[in-house]
C-alpha cells in the first residue's frame, strides 16, 4: 500500500481553519479526505454531521469524506484509521490534522517521525498556517503559539485580508517573511484556495529546492560576513545597510521567532558538519522549528539535502551538482531565539 499523505493545518484561534477545511471537504474534487480534529470547544467541522456523544468516533460524511474528533492519543488515531484502511473498512486518500489554536505543531509533526508504525503507513506532506490579517499583530506580539505556527509552515494562509487596508496586509507580510522566509504566502477570501495549493507540497520531501525569497537573502544578507560584527543596543535607531528594508518599512517588530541563512562556497567537512549539528540541537533543538539546507559536502559530487525539526534531523542524497554550476551551500534555521553568531560561526567552522 503506497503511503498515505498528512497535512497538518494550524493557525491562531478564530483564523479560519475551519472555513478553509469545510471548502476543502465540500469542494468536488473526487478525493476522499479524512479530517482529525484536534480542537477543544471551538465549533466544530459541522456540528450536525460530527454528533459529539456519538460512540463511534469515525463519521463518515455524504462525499465519502471522514471525521474524526481526537478523544486519545494523535497516534493510537493515525494507526487505527490506517488499519481501516488497510483492512477495506474505510477508504480516504489522505488525512489532514485540524490543530487546536494553541497547538505547537512541532510534536504533531514528529509523531510522523518518531513512531516507526506511523513512518511506514503515512508521508508527512506539509505544515499550513493560517494567519488572520486582522488580529495577527496583536497575535504575534502577545502569543508565542502564534509565532512557532509561523515558524514552521511550509506555506501561510492570510485570511480576513479584505477587513484591513493594503498596508497592513504588507506590514503583516513583511513581518512573516522575516519569521519563516521558505514559506510563501497567499491571501485567500473566506477560504478559497486552489486544492494545488493545500495538497502535494511535499514540504518536508527531502528535495533539492530550498525556497527562499531571493529578496530576503538581498535584504538581509548582503554583508553577512560584516553583519556578523554589527551590533547596537535593542531599540537602539540603526542604519545599517542590512536594516533598510525595501518599500521603506522599517521592521519595528522584534519577534523571538526568527530566521537567518548561512551560505558558504566552501564545501562542508561532513564529520565537523555533523559533530557541530548534534551539539546544537541537543542544546537549542526545542527551540529550533524548522531548519533546512541544500549542501555541499567535501567527498560527494551530489547535493546533500538536509532538514530538521526540533531535535530529529536527517539528511539524504540529491541529484549531482551540475558541470559549471556554483557548488553554494544554503541553509535556513527558523527558531525561538537563536543565537545567530553561534550557528553562523560554528557553520563557519565546519567548512573544509
């Protein structure tokens, strides 16, 4: 049986998962969906299908479509409905984990890791967070569950855009982009996105792709080697050429969750590489979201293609570095605080 693709949706409380799932249900698209629902006393998918005091936990809806309110453990559920299926009893192409408002999708996601029963019946497809345009700056200021969802999606929904003038929304934008930089952004009407763009993106695929706004890396990377010694106290008014951002915003928010890049043109020792990662995420590995890289590494002419959340990484072969191409290692960490200087330097000093 070929492996069964997870989505995991999140986003702050009242940002519009549920508008964006029921779309994604009722939408006659020929896909059977499970849906599991983490959410704790926020309206349900439909309370007239999900029946709270029902026995059965499972409800099948009218387009063959699944419910499922989680009641115990995220992976006595996964294994179960795998089982199901497995046995004829259900039939659904893929699952999306609907996660409460305050979730920390970092666990959620490392339950598609960490239990070898799950890894071998589901693919963990991607992390969507959807972000509400109008309260989001309060949110993400005032929430740290906020920020982490940003920090580790593969792609962000901007909801309730038309509520708050053009400005805001690119305010809003710029301040995400500066949290998770791999992430794209849209903006979607009352929850209208194309299935292209909730499903297959095989955001954890160990693909040679690393997604970073070129921008971003202009803006913030120019000098990153005399940024590295450019300091000045918090709040402290900087000029800076890497604090002049583009369209004349200044980024007045200083979030904990954060993102820079290393680049390098020199190859990676792989036993250095490896030695100075495994110290990081023991220390830092709760903190650190989402990192990911594309490397080169002294011994293979293949790209090594490198990713993590939290404390589980991994890495794998990619395609061959191409005759005359730049043989450039990236690599974006997206964490609660880091320390920029630390990571950069002991990159630095994994290098050949």
């Amino acid at each position: 049986m070929s492996l069964i693709p997870a989505t995991i949706l999140t986003g702050f409380l009242g940002s519009g998962k549920t508008t964006l799932l029921k779309r994604v249900l009722e939408e006659a698209h020929g896909q059977k969906i499970a849906v599991i629902e983490n959410e704790f006393g926020e309206e349900n998918i439909d309370s007239d299908i999900l029946v709270t005091d029902t026995k059965e936990q499972i409800i099948q809806m009218s387009n063959g479509c699944i419910c499922c309110t989680i009641r115990e453990d995220l992976r006595d559920t996964l294994r179960d409905l795998a089982e199901k299926k497995r046995k004829g009893k259900l039939d659904f192409d893929r699952v999306v984990i609907e996660t409460t408002g305050l979730a920390d999708p970092g666990p959620v996601a490392q339950t598609f890791f960490m239990d070898d029963e799950i890894a071998e019946s589901y693919l963990l497809d991607s992390i969507l967070t959807l972000v509400d345009a109008k309260h989001a700056m309060t949110q993400l200021d005032e929430r740290q569950e906020a920020r982490r969802q940003v920090g580790f999606a593969d792609q962000i929904f901007i909801s309730k855009a038309d509520l708050v003038p053009g400005e805001d929304v690119d305010a809003l934008m710029h301040r995400l982009k500066h949290m998770n930089p791999r992430a794209p952004q849209k903006a979607v009407h009352f929850g209208e996105v194309a299935l292209s763009e909730v499903f297959d993106l095989r955001g954890f695929n160990l693909n040679a792709k690393l997604d970073i706004d070129p921008d971003f890396l202009k803006d913030d990377d120019a000098g990153h080697d005399d940024h590295a010694h450019h300091d000045h106290a918090p709040g402290e008014s900087c000029d800076h050429p890497s604090h002049q951002h583009g369209a004349g915003h200044h980024h007045a928010h200083d979030d904990d969750v954060k993102s820079f890049v290393f680049k390098s043109d020199r190859p990676f020792d792989p036993a250095k590489l490896e030695d100075f990662l495994g110290a990081i995420v023991n220390i830092y590995g709760p903190r650190m979201l989402r990192y990911k890289g594309v490397l080169n590494m002294q011994g293979t002419d293949r790209k090594v293609i490198f990713q993590g959340v939290h404390q589980l990484m991994g890495s794998d072969l990619g395609p061959a570095w191409a005759t005359g191409e730049q043989r450039t290692s990236k690599m974006v960490f997206i964490g609660i605080d880091l320390p920029k200087d630390i990571f950069l330097q002991g990159m630095e000093q994994s290098l050949v």
